[in-house]
C-alpha cells in the first residue's frame, strides 16, 4: 500500500515537471535563438543579439497589461503577426533590430499557449 502511495507520487511529480519542462524547451527552441534568456552587453556590442532578451520583452508586456490574460494574448498575437503598429518597444528597437518575423510557420497555437504561459510564470 505504501509502495503505491509512492509511485503515485512519483508520477504526479513526473507530470508537473513535464509541463514546465515543455514551456522551457519550447521556449528555448523557438524563441532563444533571438531572444536571450540573460542579458549580455558584450554580445550587444558584438552584434551577436538579434532582439532584446526575453526578461526586457516581458518587463515591458508586464508594465503594459495589468492582467495575465491580457499580457497572454499580447504575446500571442505578436509573435504570431508582429507589426509596428503593436509593438511596446519603442522605435528604435525596430530600427536596431529589424521588425519581429512571424511564427507562424514554426510555431503551433498549441505550442503558443505553452510558451505563453511558461513566459509568464
Ligand atoms: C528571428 C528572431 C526572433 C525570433 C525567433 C523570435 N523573436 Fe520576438 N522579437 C524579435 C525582434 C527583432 C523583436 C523586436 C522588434 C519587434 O518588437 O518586432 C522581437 C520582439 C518581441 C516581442 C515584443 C514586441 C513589442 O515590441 O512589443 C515579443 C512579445 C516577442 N518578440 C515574443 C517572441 C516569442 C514568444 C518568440 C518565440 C515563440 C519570439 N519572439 C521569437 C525577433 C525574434
């Protein structure tokens, strides 16, 4: 009886890990290659950064929506459609960076919701 108190325990560990462990490897493998997870000037100065590290983009999301739900869906929608119209960044990111490119051919609505949801832990 103890024994199986133990594996249930054991599995339900296994299933909270896999679910942060999937918003970080699909983070990791669709959005780092841009966006950093920390910052380096050195790289910046390198001109090795492709866009701001992942931390500046959610600083500015958080400061911009008062509610998760909002901050969610801004992510999404951005990452699915960028335009300069949308972006919370100023201007000049755009010109030193070059507008976001869409997602949409590499990134699944299921997906999103993963990555969204992990960004915003
Ligand atoms: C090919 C490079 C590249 C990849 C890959 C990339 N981004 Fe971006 N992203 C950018 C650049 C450049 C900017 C800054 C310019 C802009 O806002 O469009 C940006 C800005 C953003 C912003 C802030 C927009 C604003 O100005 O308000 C969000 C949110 C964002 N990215 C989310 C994501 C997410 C989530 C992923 C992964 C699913 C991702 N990006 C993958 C290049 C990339």
């Amino acid at each position: 009886m103890k024994k199986r108190w133990f594996i249930m325990l054991l599995l339900s560990a296994t299933t909270l890990l896999t679910a942060s462990d999937t918003g970080a490897q699909l983070s990791e493998e669709k959005c780092t290659s841009c966006h950093m997870t920390s910052s380096s000037s050195a790289k910046l100065k390198d001109g090795k950064m492709h866009a701001p590290p992942m931390w500046g983009v959610m600083k500015k999301v958080k400061n911009r929506f008062k509610t998760k739900e909002e901050g969610i869906a801004f992510i999404t929608d951005y990452t699915m459609n960028p335009s300069a119209e949308k972006m919370i960044f100023p201007e000049a990111t755009k010109e030193y960076f070059g507008l976001m490119p869409s997602m949409r051919e590499t990134v699944t609505d299921e997906e999103m919701k993963i990555i969204a949801e992990y960004l915003y832990r």
